[in-house]
C-alpha cells in the first residue's frame, strides 16, 4: 500500500512539474502565435504559418525521432548501464547535427521550388532546423531521468524572458520579428537546458548510436506519418493559394493543441514507468493502466469539446475579433469530435505503445492514415475549399484514432493471454 501511494504521489507531482514546464515552453510559441495573428495582417498572418509548417517538415528530417527515442533509451540506461547513458548526449547530438547539415544544405539549394508566398521568409527560421531538434534532445534526457522539476523552473525563466523579446519584436518589426522570435527562443532554451546537465562524455559509442538510431528511424517514419496525416494540410491549403484560410486552419490547429496539453503531459510521465512495466511482462498490470487511463480521458475530452461547441466561439469573438467568422466557427465545432478521439489516441500512442517499444505501430498507422489524407484532402479542397480540409481532417483524425486505441488494446491483450 505505501509502496502504490508512493507510486502516485511521484507521478502527481511529476505531472505538475511538466505541466508547469510544458507551459513554459509551448505558452511562449503560443504567445508567439497570438500576438503574430493580433498584430499582423491575416494574409502575413497565413504567410508565417505557411513558412513555419515548411520548416517543421524539414526539422523532422533533422530529428528524425533521435529525442522521442532518446527519452526511452536514458530510461533503460539509467536503470542498466551509466556509461551507456553518458554517452547519449553526444551520440545523439551528433547524428542531429549531420542530419541537420544535410537538411540545411536542401533547404538553401532548393527552397523555391517547394514555397510561393513564403520562400523569402525561409532564411529566418533555417536556425530552428537544429535548435529544435536539439531542445528536443535535452527534453527526451531531463524526461528519462525523471527529472521534471528542474526541467519546468529551467523552461520557466526562459520562457518568461523570451516573451517580453518576441513581443518587441513582433511589435517593431513584425513578420520578420515573429519570425526571428523563434529562433531567439530556442537558442536560449538549448543554453538553458544544456548549461544543467554535464554528466556525459565526448566519446562515439557505436552501441548507443545503433540502438537509439535504429528505434528513432521507426518513430521518424511515424513523424513524418503525423506531419503528412495533419501539418502537410497547411501547405495544400498554400498550394491551392487559400493563404488567409491558413491563418484559419492553424488557429483551429492550435486551439486544439493547447486542449491537448493535459493529455500530452499525463502521457511522457508515465511513459517511464510503462517502459519498467513492460520490461517485467507485467502485462496484466499493463492492460489494467491502459483500460483506466483511456477511460479517464474520455470523459475529461467530452467536457472539452463541449467547452468547445458552447464557450469558446464567446472568447474568440473578444480576443481576435478578426478571426471570428462563420468558418471558423463551423470548423471547430465540427472538429470538437476528434478532440475527444484525439484525447485517448495520445494516451495510447505517447503513453503506452512508444515506451512499451511498439513505435512501430505509431508508424505504420501514421503513415498508413497520412498517405490516405493526401489525395483525400487535395479531392476535397477543390470540391470545397477550406471545408475540405475540415471533412477530411474529421474522417482521417476519427478513423485512425478509433482503429488505433482499439488494436493496441488487442495487443495488449494478446500479450496477457500469453504470459498466463
């Protein structure tokens, strides 16, 4: 009994200290995002979203699942082997940073062909190719470590920080200063988060770097799976010239990624302890968590949406009165049934099926579903415009969450059955 409270007790408090760290983080980008929509124009507006979603596609190329796979082999390292676990940091930093140069080097020679409105802005942002993946990195070593706390004070000061410097920038200087506010902000934060953590060494580990490279090329795919099932959107609405719908879709898009945070947070704490869970083949125990935490969800993302069809039209039309129009309105209330569909596939992907070592079933659901959305929405969008990309966000998101929560939960069950 003392030994389940104190289970609990660690991941409550956990939870808080990510809670507070991922505010710190993601409140910045999001205030980033806010004050661009309030100051600039919506066509400027759909323009910064286009090139942002430009560079977040290159950036998964620069990751390519190196720090989601990182946070589950720090977890195994530090409970197995500490010289393996020193090794991480310059293992995985370096296979990023050839990634990176070789994205970098594509981006540069090839930008013109791939953006319209947005490709002279692409200069700006080519430092996020790999200060993100970067930040990313030292997020997935803190995460494994379990060192939460100082993870969210570190997050916190220089979130507070970056604010009052992307608001004078984005005041003075507008797309551009929104723009560069980015970089800004992922600079410091990769200063911040690597100044608190030295105990690694400067050594190629070929066992470290085939390890974590072979588990991140699975969860790479599955990235570039998500990026095509949701963000490659965004530039088939630029492809079709819909730029100030861009605006649109990401205000929907972010709405919805703020709502999911809670969901997000619950998932990397208790990814850990999954991963000790299913490393003993307590699958019993597993199935068990899994059946709880998905039910838990549900309700919390019905009250969501329903916050959503009823309250938030209302704090819309006071915050960004410009934005509040028919079709944004239609979109996120139609939109409020995956919120809830969403809720629990991220329990099930980020909370169990990543850190159990299934990642591979991210990605071939990801991808399988993404591949789907292409032509769906493209079909779509010519039919209908940006209600295309609503119809084919709400058919693809429902079905491949549904499908998803429902097959890992055979899995499970599978393995259960097995060990009895």
């Amino acid at each position: 009994m003392k030994v389940s409270l104190s289970i609990h007790k660690e991941m409550i408090c956990n939870y808080i200290w990510r809670t507070l760290q991922l505010f710190g983080k993601e409140g910045v980008v999001f205030f980033i995002f806010f004050i661009s929509a309030k100051l600039l124009s919506p066509y400027d507006f759909g323009v910064y979203n286009y090139s942002l979603a430009f560079i977040f596609f290159l950036i998964l190329f620069g990751d390519f699942g190196i720090s989601t796979a990182t946070s589950k082999y720090v977890a195994e390292y530090n409970l197995t082997n500490k010289d393996k676990l020193r090794g991480v940091l310059f293992n995985s930093g370096l296979i990023i940073l050839i990634l990176t140069v070789f994205v970098s080097l594509i981006a540069v020679v090839y930008e013109h062909y791939f953006l319209k409105d947005g490709q002279t802005y692409i200069i700006y942002l080519l430092p996020l190719i790999f200060l993100s993946p970067m930040t990313s990195l030292y997020d997935g070593i803190y995460r494994g470590l379990k060192r939460f706390k100082q993870l969210a004070v570190i997050s916190g000061i220089i979130g507070f920080v970056s604010i009052f410097i992307a608001w004078f920038l984005i005041k003075n200087y507008g797309l551009k200063g929104a723009l560069l506010s980015q970089d800004i902000f992922y600079l410091i934060m990769l200063i911040g988060l690597g100044s608190h953590y030295c105990d690694f060494h400067f050594k190629i580990n070929k066992n470290v770097m085939r390890e974590i490279g072979r588990y991140s090329v699975i969860v790479g795919i599955a990235g570039l799976g998500l990026f095509i099932f949701t963000r490659i959107n965004i530039l088939i609405l630029g492809y079709f010239n819909l730029i100030t719908e861009i605006g649109y879709y990401e205000i929907i898009n972010k709405i919805f990624a703020i709502l999911i945070i809670p969901f997000s947070i619950f998932s990397q704490i208790i990814s850990p302890n999954i991963t000790e869970i299913f490393a003993k083949k307590q699958f019993k125990d597993l199935l068990h968590k899994y059946i709880k935490y998905l039910s838990a969800s549900f309700v919390v993302g019905v009250l969501l949406a329903l916050f959503i069809i009823i309250i938030l039209p209302l704090i819309l039309r006071s915050f960004l009165p410009s934005y509040c129009n028919s079709e944004i309105i239609f979109a996120l209330r139609l939109l409020s049934i995956i919120l809830i569909t969403q809720s629990m596939s991220n329990i099930a992907s980020v909370g169990f099926s990543t850190p159990s070592g299934h990642a591979k079933v991210n990605m071939f659901f990801l991808l399988g579903f993404g591949i789907i959305n292409v032509p769906l929405s493209i079909l779509l969008v010519k039919f209908y415009g940006f209600y295309g990309i609503v119809y084919s966000t709400l058919i693809i998101k429902g079905l491949a969450d549904i499908s998803f929560i429902y097959y890992y939960f055979n899995l499970i069950k599978n393995e259960k059955n097995k060990s009895e």
